[in-house]
C-alpha cells in the first residue's frame, strides 16, 4: 500500500476588524453624555469623552468627527469651533439646548458642519454623523485626477453664475459666491489672504459657499486653510 503524504495545512488567520470610526463627544451633562456613548458604541463607533472643549487635548485628526453639546454664543466653543475649521479638522456637529435660527447661522458661520436640538432622536444624530463622515472621506475625491497624474480642472461659469465640477456637476451661486470664486481663479497661487477682506467676512463667505456646495450638490469644496495667511482653492479653475 503507497501512503501519501499532506502537508499540513495552515489555519486561516481572520482578517483584521476595521479600525472603528472616532467620535469626540464633548458634553458638560456627564449623564446624557454616557448615555449617548453608549448608544453609539453599540453602533461600532469608537468615542472619546471630554466635559468641556479644553479638555480635548488629543490632536484633532485622531477623531472622525466631533460633537460639542453647547449653546451658542460661548466663546470657548466658538473659538474651539473656528480653530478646528481653519485647521481643517474633523467635521464639528453642536448640539443645541435651543439650535434657533440665530444659533444656527452663527454655528454655521463659525465652521460647524451641522447643527441639532440637543432632544434629537439618536438614531437621526447618528444617521448625521454618519453622512458627516461620508462627505469628509469625499474630500479626497474632490478634485480627481486624470492619467498622468493631471489634477482635473474646476469651471467657472460667470454668465451663468455657476461652478463645475470636475464631475460635471453644477453649483448655482449667488453673487457674493462668484466674486470669491472669481478672486480664487484670478489669484496665480488660488489664494487669498485674509486681510483682502475686513472683519472676518473672507471666513464668512467661504463658510457660506461651503454650505451651499454641501446642500445643493452634495460636494465638499477643496478650499483649504492656510494657517496664518488665509484660504486657498487647492484645484485649478477655469473662468468660462
């Protein structure tokens, strides 16, 4: 009789679990905010707690997304907020004891990507927080590139008042939107500093455009903050 001999064969090593999304949830109200931990730790998201915006002293690209529990005016959390906008950090959604339409705006306007009721049903604050990151890992694809590694080039219609994107998809803009753009497309480095314009409205307007490209064609603008000198538009545009 011939005995065969096998090779013993190896066990298969389980692939390794995805690293689960990061949430900093910063909440004074140490109940409501274990609570809501809770609840979305049961939904496979990693988060890290703070009582208060000093106390989130891990350096911001640690997290996928933020959610501040406030009420606006405040001036730590609105100086929290500008500086994660102008660092271009980790999406920021506030939950408000009263989100009126005043602190909405002002969130907006001070770089929060969205704004809730601090009552908001749990299942809608994840499902926003899960498109918050959706529209982050977005970014990347924002301005795509072509063979060759050619950046693929934004357009911008001024009769039309509106900005194309690489994809051929259209943002209507107001006038103050075409301006900034404009001033975007006509600076050779697609940069503006921050003394062009008075009083923090340059900060203003791009929050603004932000908002509308957001709302009205799902696209998260490749306009980036240069740290100490302003805004730049990192893809090339085209005025038509």
């Amino acid at each position: 009789m011939t005995v065969i001999e096998t090779s013993p064969v190896a066990p298969m090593r389980p692939r390794p679990r995805p690293r689960p999304a990061s949430v900093l949830l910063i909440d004074p109200l140490r109940g409501e905010r274990r609570a809501l931990t809770g609840y979305l730790t049961a939904q496979d998201l990693a988060v890290v707690e703070a009582d208060h915006v000093d106390e989130a002293r891990q350096p911001m690209d640690d997290h996928d997304v933020v959610v501040v529990a406030a009420s606006l005016p405040d001036p730590a959390v609105s100086a929290f907020i500008r500086r994660s906008a102008e660092a271009d950090g980790p999406p920021i959604l506030v939950m408000s004891e009263t989100a009126e339409y005043v602190e909405r705006v002002l969130a907006l306007e001070l770089g929060a990507d969205d704004l809730v009721p601090r009552e908001v049903n749990p299942r809608e604050l994840l499902a926003r927080l899960r498109g918050l990151m959706r529209r982050r890992h977005r970014r990347r694809d924002a301005a795509p590139r072509l063979s060759h590694g050619v950046v693929a080039t934004w357009t911008l219609q001024l009769s039309s008042r509106a900005l194309l994107a690489p994809t051929g998809r259209r943002i209507d803009l107001s006038r103050a939107d075409l301006a900034l753009l404009t001033a975007f497309a006509d600076d050779s480095d697609s940069q503006i500093l921050d003394n062009n314009q008075p009083g923090g409205s340059l900060r203003t307007a791009v929050s603004r455009l932000r908002q509308r490209a957001l709302s009205h064609a799902q696209i998260d603008l490749p306009i980036r903050n240069v740290r100490g000198l302003g805004y730049r538009f990192d893809a090339p545009i085209s005025k038509v």
